[in-house]
C-alpha cells in the first residue's frame, strides 16, 4: 500500500515544504538543511516499512504464517498437528508375544509396538511424526534382541502419518469456517470433524443415505397386529424386538431421516485402510452405541463409515520413441506420469459431486511431455479407447501398462 513512499519521495516532499517558506535556502547533498531532512526520511521510510507489514499481518489472505495462527486462534482453530504412521507388522512365530513399545528400525526410522491384534500381527507406530514414516523398506530389525523372534516384515499401511497443516491449507480452512457454518451435525461440522481425524485426506457426507425406504412403508399395515398374535410361541427375545419394532412403525417412532453415509479417503489418496475405517467410525459414532451421541455425531444420528473403493485402471498405448529409447527406458516414467494424474483424480474426488472421469486426452498429454517419447497414439483404457467413468465413490488405482511400437507416416 505504501510501496510509492520511498527515501527519495520523503525527502523531496520535506525539501519542497522548507523551500515553500524561504526559496533561498541551500537544499543540495550535502547542505545543512540536506543533512537535517536525510536521517529523518530514512527513519520515516521505516515506519511506512513497518506500516505496510502490519496491513498485510492483519487480514487473513496476507498474513504470514504466525499471525494467521493468531487470527485463527480467535475462532478457536489451530493447524491440524503432524501425526505418526502405523504399520501392521507380521511375525513368526505368531504365538510370541512382543512387549507394548518393544522398538523396531525400519531404515533410518524407528518404530514401537502400539498394539497386540493376536496371530502375530502387531501395530506398530512410527516414533517421527509426518509423512516420513509411510514409506518403508522391506527389512524390519528389532533394535534389542527379542529371544525366539524369527521373522518379522511390514504387511501393510493402516493409518497414514501426515505433517503439520500446510500453511495455505490451513488459511483456506480459515476462510472456510466463515463461509461454511458448522454446526450441531450438518455437512460443514461432518466436513470439518472428519478431516480433522489424523490419517485421513477427504470425506463425503450423504445425508439420509438409506433414503430409498420411503418412511410410510416402515408403518405396519392394520392386520400386521393380528398375524403377530397368531404367531406360535416364539424365543423371549425374539418376541420383545418384534413387539419393538411393531409399535415404532405403528406409532411413526421409525424414520430414515437420521442415517449418515460418511466415505472417507486416506491422507496418501489411497483407499483407506479397514483400521482406519474402523478408527473413523468409533470417533463418530460407534457401531455398539449407534445413535446415542457417544461419538462425535450429534444424538439420533445414526452414521456409518465407508472407504472410498480403488478400481484398477489397465492402460495399453502405441508410442513412437526418440531415436535409441525404447519401452524400457521410458517405462518408469510413464508410470510415475500416470500415478501422478491418478492421484490428482484423487485429490479431486472429495470435492466432486460426479463421479471421475479418466480422459485419453489427459494420459496422452502427459505422455507426450516425457523424454524418449515423441507421439502417442491408440490409447485404451480397460481395452476401450475411449473415457472410462468410474464408479461413484471410486478412486483409480494403477493396473498393468502395455505398449507397441507406433509407425508415424513420413517418418
């Protein structure tokens, strides 16, 4: 805003203004009026400096990191904190028993036993925080001896370690919060809870997703009472729920106004795993105490959680190569291309209501811009050449990649 205050501007503006009172002053480099005026413009400049910086800490779409957390914290947000990887570690011989926080090395990173899920299969938790800890190697060594261990490997990612909130991601929650009130229950407090559950990347809300069962079908008809008096004798518990059950539909207690859908993404833009899944929905609504409000969901609301499906996607082209490069050369790139867009898709999944759709124009671009290939033609996606829709709720995942050699004519 005061970038046009300059030294030079500040000292003309004063020099102007003496010279207005006496135009026979010496005002050159130097003179004493110059040397009077100077230092005082330096120091001026500084507080228009200064000035400028408190602007632009004091609105939210300019403040730096800091005094955006300061703003933030004034609506009670704070950057989502770094969280820690676990990993699902498999060991022989599976009746041995590991101590909670018996400490393995993975690499340059350690690891400590988080929990015991029986048959030899351990969780274990990365000690540094952040995304760090997701990639792994395939050799696990315990850092002290453990006596009859024979082997031991990592078998899968459950919860994905994240670091701390990006600073735009946080400025853009911010700003979210404002527009997007969350309140008692509704998409943005779903939104909003959800995502901040470590591990996990996006979320979609379906409100009343069982809303095919029209409420006035869940009432008994008249002779409902009659058969259920006729019936011989039931099982004590039996007979109780169906009673139950009878007199909500009869007196209009049942409803599907309740039910919340929640699909979920994990922070790597993967599937997520059944941990994780399982993790999500005991925070917000666990299945033993469905719709009583133990969790983070409001009372009556029923949710359950569901992962978000990964649908293998087979790729097949014909390229036309750079002199000396061949499929094997460019193989890994072409992969590391497709993934890259794939993850995109997945990025955007949260945010889209329709379902994703891979484009042959988009593979191909990114093929196109690969060293060692020249052209790319024939593109197939699961053996047809043309867009693939996917599913609803469907993320793709990377099958098989296949190539020929493409003639083009004048070459």
């Amino acid at each position: 805003m005061y970038e046009n205050i300059t030294y030079e501007e500040l000292v003309k503006r004063m020099m102007d203004r003496a010279l207005a009172s006496n135009k026979n002053l010496d005002s050159r480099e130097g003179s004493i009026l110059w040397l009077a005026e100077a230092p005082a413009a330096v120091e001026l400049q500084n507080l228009y400096i200064a000035l400028d910086n408190i602007l632009q800490e004091t609105f939210a779409d300019t403040a730096s990191r800091d005094y955006l957390i300061l703003r933030a914290r004034e609506r009670g947000l704070s950057p989502l904190p770094a969280t820690a990887a676990v990993l699902e570690m498999t060991i022989t011989p599976d009746d041995l028993i590991l101590e909670m926080g018996e400490r393995f090395s993975i690499g340059e990173l350690n690891y400590y036993v988080s929990k015991n899920n029986g048959g030899g299969v351990y969780e274990i938790t990365c000690e540094t925080l952040g995304e760090i800890g997701n990639e792994y190697g395939p050799t696990v060594i315990p850092i002290e001896y453990v006596e009859g261990l024979e082997t031991c490997q990592i078998t899968a990612r459950l919860i994905p370690g994240e670091d701390e909130e990006d600073t735009e991601v946080f400025r853009q929650r911010y700003f979210d919060s404002l527009n997007l009130q969350a309140f008692g229950g509704n998409r943005a407090d779903y939104l909003q809870k959800v995502n901040a559950i470590p591990g996990v990347g996006g979320v979609k809300v379906y409100r009343a997703w069982n809303s095919d069962i029209a409420p006035a079908t869940l009432i008994p008809p008249e002779e409902a009472e009659s058969w259920i008096d006729s019936l011989p004798q039931l099982p004590p518990n039996i007979a109780v729920w169906l009673q139950t059950v009878f007199q909500a539909g009869k007196n209009k207690l049942l409803t599907v106004g309740g039910t919340v859908k929640l699909v979920i993404i994990d922070s790597t833009f993967l599937p997520p795993s059944s941990t994780l899944v399982d993790q999500v929905q005991t925070a917000i609504d666990p299945t033993q105490n469905a719709g009583e409000g133990v969790g983070i969901a409001p009372i009556g609301h029923v949710v359950n959680v569901f992962p978000v499906t990964g649908k293998t996607i087979n790729l097949s082209f014909a390229l036309y190569y750079q002199r000396e490069w061949s499929w094997e050369d460019v193989k890994p790139y072409v992969e590391e291309a497709v993934n890259g867009y794939f993850k995109e898709l997945a990025k955007s999944w949260a945010d889209s209501t329709e379902p994703l759709i891979i484009r042959i124009s988009q593979i191909e671009s990114r093929l196109i811009d690969i060293t060692g290939i020249l052209d790319v033609a024939q593109t197939k996606i699961n053996g047809e050449a043309a867009n693939y829709t996917l599913p609803a709720d469907t993320i793709p995942i990377l099958g098989t990649l296949s190539a020929t050699t493409a003639t083009i004519v004048g070459k």
